[in-house]
C-alpha cells in the first residue's frame, strides 16, 4: 500500500507531462499553416 502510494503522485506527474506534450504539439501543429500563409 505505501509503495503503490508513492508511485501514485510520480504516474500523475508522467501522465501530465504527457499531456503537456502533446497539447504542445497539437497547438503546434494548428498555428503552423497560419504562420505560413502570414509569412
């Protein structure tokens, strides 16, 4: 029980840097053509 709920916070932090990450690179992805036809 006490390790599974040291492991617990160490997964969220994963799964939000995983998050981040793709949220980054979605946003990413959709302004591109915008910059393009800007540029």
């Amino acid at each position: 029980m006490t390790a599974k709920k040291r492991l617990l916070p160490k997964v969220a932090f994963i799964r939000l840097k995983t998050i981040l990450f793709f949220g980054e690179r979605v946003v990413f992805y959709s302004l591109t053509p915008y910059f393009c036809v800007y540029m």
